[in-house]
C-alpha cells in the first residue's frame, strides 16, 4: 500500500497555510524555499491547491534528457535530484499540468516530493483539503 | 615482391639478399637526414650516382642514400665502405672529384676529412672520429647502412628476423617476461618499465587491445624519434608487431606529427613494403597470428605527445588529456587496453628479442633482474645541442657521464667560453650546473639530480646564458604549448611567466622566489597531466643550482651573464681607437665620438640590442 | 562493496563509485567548480583535489577526488597540508584571473583568501572555463559552443566565433554557469544568447514568451511527447489543472446531490 496526496478543491479555503508550510519545510540554511504547492482563486470563494499529482507516466521524466528525475520507490514521488539537473528547463514546459517549477538563485527544478512521506501540507492543512492517505 | 609465406623462405630470402651483394663492392652511405636535406644531401646522392655511371664504376661502387647519420653540423655527410672513409660538409659539386679521386683511385681528398677541433688533426676513418668513437650505436647504427624505403635493405642486415623468432619459438607470455628481464624503460620520459606495461595491458579484461607508437615528438631542439623513424622506419614497425605479439592486439596506430613530412612518408613505404612481404597484415609469415597499423598525423601540439591526449587526438577529439588514474593499459583507445610506447621504445624491441636480455643487461645501470626500476639498460639517443663545438645526434649506454657526452663526444663549449649548465629532458626538464657533470645519465640519477631524462633532448649553455631567461624561456613554451583545460597548468604557467618576466626586467622582489616556490609546488601537486605536473621543473632547478643569479636580477638589478636588456649596460673601455664603426651601426644614435677619438655611449638613448659589441674588432666595448 | 577510510572515518562505498561521491556520502565537504553529477568528471577546476595513500604504499598522492574512483584500503585525507595548499593556490589563481566574479571571492574567502598573490587581470570577464556549458550541450545533443584555442588564450567560443547554427537557445549554458558568466536576454518574444536571436513561442493562453522555437521542437522530438504538451507555459498549465480539478469537484458535487 502506499499513501498519496489527495486534494478536495471543496474545502479548500484560500488561507495558503500550505504554501508556508511547503515553503519552511524546504527552507534552506533559515531560508524559505520556493513553494511546491500553489493555491489558485477560480472564482469568489473558490479555491484550489495545486501541486505534482507524481503520475504513473510522468511526461517530466520522459523529457529529461540527463535523467535527473526518478521515483522515489518508498514514496512513490517524483524527485528532482538537483545536482544531475542541467537546468535545460524541459521538463517545466512538458508537464502539463504545470507543477515544475524554477527556484530563482539555484535555477535548479523544483517539484512536490510528499517531503519524503511526511507532507507539511497536509499536516498543517487545517480543513484537509489536503490530505496524505493510503489509496 | 611475393609475400613470404613462412621462416624458411623468410630466411633463404635473406640469404638470397645477403649473396648477392658483392663484398668487394664499395658502398658510399650518403646521410639523407632531414638535417642533411638542407645541405641539398639528395642533390649530392644523385650526383656521386651521375658520375659512378658516367665514370663506369657502376659495378664497383653503391651510392645509399641512408638515414640519419647523427652528425648533423657536419652536413652533408658520407662514409665509404669498407674503408669506413669519413667525408664531411660535401657540396655536389665535390661529387665528381670524390668518385674521380676517392672511389676509382684510393685517393684521401684532405678539404672533406674532419679536424678535431681539440688537437686540429684531420681525421681519415668515420670511427676514429670523437663524436662518434665514444658512441654506442645500437638504433641508430643500422640506419645509417640502409635505404629507409627498401625493405630488402633492413631485411639483408637480419631485419625481421627477431620477428621470425618470437613468432616461430615464443609464446606471448614469454616475450613479456624477457621484455621484463632486459629491463627496458619507456624511452619517452616517464622511464616506466615496458615490460610491466606490456604484462598490464596483456592482462587488462577485454578482447580487443591496441598498440600505438607515440611519435610526437615535440621538445625544442629534439628530433632523436624523427631521425629513427626516418631512417629506420622499419625497425619501429618490427618492434611493434612483436609487441602486439605479446599483448594480443591486432591493431596498433602510429601517431606521428604532420611537422615530419619524410618520417610519415617513410613509414608509409615501410608499412606497405611490410605488408606486401606478408610481414604485416592477415596471418604473418603464415603463423596465423594477424596484426596490421594505420598511421595517424598529428597536428603539431606538444600536449598531443601526453597518452591520453594522444589516444583523444586519434580519436578524432580534441588532443585534451584527461586524469589518468585509470591507466590507459586498462582503457585506453576507445575505452580499450592500450599500449602506448615511444618510437626508440618500439626500436629497442627487435634488438633484446635479436640478442638476448643477458647481452642488453650488460648495458647500462643497476640491476633489473629482480625490479625493473632497478636501473636503466641499453642505450639513450640524445639531440645534443647548444652551446657545444659537434652538435647532432648521439646514442650512448645509460650510465655515461654528463662530462663524457658534452666533451668527449660534444667537443665542448665553443669560443674557448665556460661550461654554465646543461639542460636534460626538453621543457620539463631541468638545468644541471658544473657540479653535475660526472652524474652518471639514466632515468634515476637525473630525476635525483633535480631533472629528467625526459625523451632524450640534451641542450649546452655557456656562460653567456642567462639561467633566469632560460627558465623563462621553457615557461613561455609551456604557457604556449598547455591545452589550457586545468587552472594550475593554464594560469600557473601564466602567473610564472609573468613573475619571471618581472625578475628578468628588473622588477622583481625576493617574495617572488618564494611565491615561485609556493606556485611551483602546486602546479605539481594539482595539475592534470604531466605538462602542467613537470612545467616548474625549469623554474625549481635553476632556483636551486642558479639561485644567486635570481638574486643578482633582483637585489643588484644586474643580469650577470648579460642578457636581460633592461638590466645591462654597454660602456666604450680604453681599448677604444675612434674607427667609429659601432657609431654607425647603432640604430639608436646613442654612440658620439670623432674619427680617431674615444667613443661614448649615451645611456638614455641606448637600448642595449647589443649591435655595438657584435661589430667591434677591439674589445672595445663592455657589457655589464 | 569496499571499505575505505575519509578523514579517519571507515565507509563502505559500491564498487565504481567515484572517490567524491564517497567522500560526500560521508559527509565531508570538497568543494567544486567544474563538476556535475549529470556529466563525465572533467577534472579541469582541481579544486577536488584530495590527499589518498593507496592500500600497500608508503607514498601518498594528491589526485581529483570527481574522476579518481574509489578503491578498497584507501586512506582519503580531505584537509591535509597538501591539499589545502593546492586548494587556495588555484583560489588564488583564479581569483586573480576573476576577481569580480562574486562566487570566486566567496569561495576564495572561505579559505581565508581575501586577495590575490598575484596581480588581478583587468578587462577579463569572469569565465573561468570550467567547460559546463560546453558539456551541458553536448550531453543536450546539440553541440553548439566549445573549447577553442589553447593555453591562456583558451575561451569558450562557438564555431569560427559565428553565431552558431547549431544553437537553439535553450539557455543551459547560461543557467549552469557557475560564475553566470553567459549573457541570455529576453525581450519582446525573442532571446538573444551567443550573438544569435531566436523567436520565442508564446503560450496560446496567455501570450507569455516561455520558450524558442527551435528548442520547443527540438524538445519535443527528442521527448517523444505529443506537442500538445509543450503549448501552454507552466502558470497556465498550471491554471488548467486548477480548473480541471474544479470542473470534476462541481461534478462530483452534482452526481452527490442527484443520489
């Protein structure tokens, strides 16, 4: 069995509490990183949380040409090991759900991780709208 | 000619060569050496030709045209067999007097006989001639017998014969283990033993296994590898074809530069007449064992004689060197075991395979018999050049002294001047000063001795030379030379030149000795390939064998050997008569005087080029 | 598996690993400038460098830890004299070579370097050529830019200094850097890197400029993935995938309400 981050756009309420936490947990020496999950207004009052669904037949890593990305087998994310990344950017263009994303000074490619099996989303998360569970 | 199918007809072939010569025929060996080309040498060969048939001796005199014959300030030079009669600097115009005189009536022409230059005596035989008396020539010397583009020439002197042996009576394993027992170093300038080369390669996993000959030469003033495969091209490929023997290849290359237009030609011509003897190619001499080579040019980069730059370069990259430390017997060409051996390497072979380790053993220094760095065997081809009275080529057993090289065999210094140091082993090499002079030559002591055998040049400087220009001098080569890929070669070398630049116009500190130092050890210690790791050599040795003359450049803003231009002085002494001929040649206008008058210099006008002291004829002028 | 010993320390490494793969495993810093772990090591920056006694020698050595593999009784000393003497000497040099480029000072200063032994270059940029550009193309297939000439007039160049046709502007070059030495501009729906412009595909949503032309199609070849993918810029992905996942919840909310 293995768990999965699952999103209900229904309750979700724009507070970005998730953004935040994605952000300390991949801080780097005190400083925030870039935030793997977005969350986007669709209409008043209508939020959604976007982040890497880590699917099956990735288009990323199909596209990367120096095999930077690979599945975590515990996991089952896709991870981005930064220092094979070229920073050829393809992969951010090919994903077509557009959940690559540049981190500004490294220019490496960042991508949700499930932060290793223990996603700061989800456990900050106050109406599970995100949620780590078992599928 | 028909390929030779086996042993037996490889050896009545030989003796079919051997008994058609007739003995009483004289042969006159006309040096065609690249050096002697200049002297129009080919002209010379095909007139003392015109004349041996127009004077009818054509049944009793053979014009050779051979390959290099060592002594290239001598040029154009011959030697008539059997008399061993030595004639030197011969113009084509001699050509007729010396068939007329010499070849048809005996007669000893006194202009072309050789003057020792120590007792002034002129000298009638080749061998009781100095340079070449304390030589032991045993690469070159069948060379100088032979046309480099008959292989019926090598093949007549037992050429291919140790190739007949190894392949009729050896197994592989076994021609390893006697390369290993003569104690054969590379030839190159790493001294590393071959034989323990061959057994890596040999055993490295994988089918496929390569052989190439590394003939880049490219040191300043060497050509000792240019001159073997020149003239003796043959001898290279034998060497070759046993060492593929021992190592299981069946494909070797031959990387020679493009710089080399005769040594590609030759080998060329020595590989085709090979193949078509059946000594090269599909199953040689009918043994079933099939080996054959391609001959790469190289475009002329120092770097590209460094193996793994080498191996790039054939592979069509760029001739970059990569680190080594999986060595290229392991993966090497094509990610293949390779062996690489420079060309008087590849000689070396027939000759110890010919006549045995005990016979080679005997040669040279130290003990092999149980550690193949045990010492340095057979003999070493130098380009002994420079400051020296008999420059050339010469080939002498390992363990001969500096002294008996530059004196006995060099003449010595010329002009009656002082003896200041002598640099071994091209670039990287090293300046060893007087004291040095009995060091016993071989990979070891000159390594002790702050230097390097390196692949064999052997350059004389005199007390003209000024140590901190020569060291400045081999640091702009290498600067030039570097491929630039590591920082510590490509900047080292640019921050070198730059503080030897400063000391050599007198604007340097004594910090800059130790930053030297300092830079030095870096450079050896970081750099990527050999270039960069031996590049300080120049610097360390004159440092520690020439330190005070750094010194005099930085402390007394003075070149003691008068060569730095910023730090010397021309002075008009006593001896001054007015003939006011430097006061015309001075392109500065910075010398006054009246006919007759004494003479001064103006020292801001001067720039020290030095032409006033060329043209006095009464030491009139001083340079301090 | 062998065993080796890094400052002291006994770790155990798979066999073919590289000896700065195994150092970093364990937990040492060695800094590097021309290394990348997508690309064969190159051993140019020499700031790798480590001190190693291989097992039955008595002499150690100073090698490049990013192509020296790591072998069973290895002893790696990662600080010693030697090496951190090697270390600041190409500091040094490079810092006299770049002494604007902030990434060199930062790194020279860390090994207590502050200025150069030698005399800083004047009117150089900061390329230290450490060659990831040039290798980043050729592992990208396109082999557009490399090394030319040699010695210290070495530079980074493309064929006969042109702009150079086999370029597609994908910007690696510029990104890997490590000096950021590669200039790369973006205006009005072209790029412009190595003297040459290329026309940048807009995104069909929002009209963004996100990639050229010549790379996109490049890209999707070389990938295999229906073009389809590459047609919206990454926000705008990104804002489909928001409505896609909207559309479903109103559906599912409106299949609930029905039951």
């Amino acid at each position: 069995m293995s768990k999965m981050l699952m999103v209900t756009p229904g309750r979700c309420i724009g507070c970005r509490t998730c953004e935040v936490a994605c952000a300390f947990r991949h801080a780097e020496a005190g400083v925030p990183g870039r935030s793997r999950v977005q969350v986007r207004t669709l209409a008043k009052d209508v939020w959604v949380p976007i982040l890497c669904l880590q699917c099956d037949d990735a288009a990323c890593v199909q596209a990367c040409p120096v095999s930077a990305l690979w599945r975590n087998a515990e996991t089952g994310a896709i991870e981005v090991q930064e220092d094979r990344c070229v920073r050829c950017n393809v992969c951010v263009v090919a994903c077509p759900f557009g959940n690559m994303t540049v981190e500004s000074p490294k220019k490496a490619v960042i991508k949700c991780d499930v932060c290793g099996g223990d996603p700061a989303c989800a456990q900050f998360c106050p109406t599970r709208a995100l949620e780590y569970l078992e599928v | 000619m028909q390929a030779i199918g086996n042993f037996d007809e490889l050896k009545k072939y030989r003796e079919g060569l051997v008994s058609a010569r007739d003995p009483k025929r004289k042969v006159v060996a006309v040096c065609t050496g690249t050096g002697c080309k200049a002297y129009k040498c080919d002209d010379l060969a095909s007139a003392l030709e015109a004349e041996v048939v127009k004077q009818g001796l054509s049944d009793k005199v053979e014009i050779v045209p051979t390959g290099c014959h060592g002594f290239c300030e001598r040029g154009s030079l011959l030697v008539i067999y059997p008399d061993d009669i030595f004639y030197q600097k011969v113009s084509v115009d001699q050509a007729a007097e010396v068939v007329s005189k010499t070849l048809a009536n005996g007669e000893i022409l006194e202009e072309l006989l050789y003057e020792d230059p120590v007792t002034g005596k002129k000298i009638v035989k080749e061998s009781d001639i100095p340079f070449y008396k304390h030589q032991q020539q045993l690469l070159f010397g069948p060379g100088r017998r032979i046309r480099p583009t008959e292989i019926d020439d090598y093949l007549a002197l037992g050429g291919y014969e140790g190739l007949a042996k190894v392949l009729s009576e050896m197994k592989p394993d076994e021609v390893v283990e006697l390369i290993l027992k003569s104690g054969l170093r590379g030839r190159g300038g790493g001294g590393f033993p071959t034989g323990v080369k061959w057994r890596t390669c040999r055993d490295a996993p994988g089918d496929t296994r390569y052989v190439i000959c590394n003939a880049d030469e490219g040191d300043p003033g060497a050509y000792m590898d240019r001159s073997l495969l020149e003239g003796n091209p043959h001898s290279v490929i034998e060497g070759m074809i046993i060492g593929a023997f021992a190592i299981g290849s069946d494909q070797g290359y031959i990387y020679v530069r493009n710089e080399y237009p005769l040594a590609v030609s030759n080998v060329h011509v020595a590989l085709d007449q090979a193949r078509e003897a059946g000594l090269l190619g599909e199953n040689i001499l009918g043994t079933g064992f099939s080996f054959d080579m391609r001959v790469s040019r190289g475009g002329g980069a120092f770097v590209c004689g460094e193996s793994t730059a080498l191996m790039a370069s054939l592979e069509g990259f760029v001739g970059e060197p990569r680190a080594k430390y999986v060595h290229t017997v392991e993966h090497g060409l094509y990610d293949k075991p390779t062996n690489l051996n420079n060309v008087e390497t590849w000689a070396n072979v027939p000759l110890i395979v010919n006549k045995g380790v005990d016979w080679y053993t005997s040669i040279g220094t130290g003990d092999v018999s149980k550690n193949p760095w045990g010492g340095s065997k057979g003999t070493k081809i130098f380009s002994l050049v420079g400051k020296v009275k008999n420059t050339g080529l010469v080939e002498v057993p390992m363990g001969i002294s500096l002294r008996k090289i530059i004196y006995d065999i060099g003449g010595g210094v010329p002009d009656d001047r002082a003896f200041k140091a002598v640099q071994t082993g091209g670039p990287s090499g090293g300046c060893l000063p007087e004291s040095f002079l009995d060091q016993p030559v071989d990979f070891d002591e000159l390594s002790r001795a702050g230097s390097m055998m390196g692949s064999g040049g052997m350059i004389v400087m005199d007390d003209r030379t000024c140590m901190v220009d020569v060291a400045r001098y081999f640091v702009k080569f290498l600067l030039d030379e570097s491929c630039g890929k590591c920082v510590p070669c490509r900047e080292g070398n640019r921050r070198m030149l730059e503080i030897l630049t400063r000391i050599c116009s007198g604007q340097g500190v004594l910090s800059d000795l130790d930053l030297l130092e300092r830079l030095s050890r870096s450079m050896m210690r970081g750099s990527l390939c050999a270039l960069g790791q031996t590049a300080p050599n120049p610097v360390l040795s004159t440092l520690r064998h020439f330190r005070h003359e750094y010194e005099a450049h930085i402390v007394d803003h003075r070149c003691p050997a008068a060569v730095c231009r910023p730090l010397i002085t021309y002075t008009i002494n006593d001896e001054c008569n007015g003939c006011t001929l430097c006061k015309r040649v001075c392109p500065q206008k910075a010398i006054s005087g009246e006919k007759k008058k004494f003479h001064v210099i103006d020292q801001d006008k001067c720039d020290q080029c030095g032409v006033c002291i060329q043209s006095c004829k009464f030491d009139a002028i001083d340079v301090a | 598996m062998l065993n080796l010993d890094i400052n002291g320390r006994r770790v155990t490494v798979r066999k073919g690993t590289a000896l700065l793969a195994a150092i970093r495993e364990a937990g040492f810093e060695v800094p590097t400038l021309c290394h990348h772990e997508a690309l064969e090591p190159y051993g140019a920056c020499r700031l790798c460098v480590v001190e190693v006694r291989e097992e039955g020698r008595d002499k150690t050595r100073v090698v490049t830890a990013c192509n020296y593999p790591a072998k069973a009784g290895l002893q790696v000393e990662t600080e010693s004299e030697a090496v951190v003497e090697t270390r600041r000497e190409v500091l040094d040099l490079l810092l006299a070579r770049c002494p604007g480029s902030p990434v060199i000072r930062e790194l020279a200063s860390s090994m207590g370097l502050h200025r150069s032994s030698y005399p800083p270059d004047q009117n150089r940029d900061n390329c230290i050529l450490c060659g990831l550009c040039v290798r980043v193309c050729e592992k990208l297939g396109f082999t557009a830019i490399t090394m030319a000439g040699r010695g210290a007039e070495r530079e980074v160049a493309a064929p006969l200094k042109e702009p150079p046709p086999d370029c597609v502007g994908c910007g690696s070059c510029a990104r890997v850097c490590p000096t950021g030495n590669i200039p790369l501009v973006d205006r009005d729906a072209m790029r412009r890197i190595w003297d040459r412009d290329f026309e940048m595909v807009r995104c069909t949503s929002c009209g963004r400029a996100y990639i050229t032309r010549e790379y996109l199609e490049s890209r999707v070849e070389a990938s295999g993935l229906p073009a389809s993918h590459f047609e919206l810029c990454d926000e705008c992905s990104r804002s489909r995938t928001a409505q896609t996942m909207y559309r479903h919840m109103v559906l599912d909310d409106k299949e609930a309400s029905h039951e």
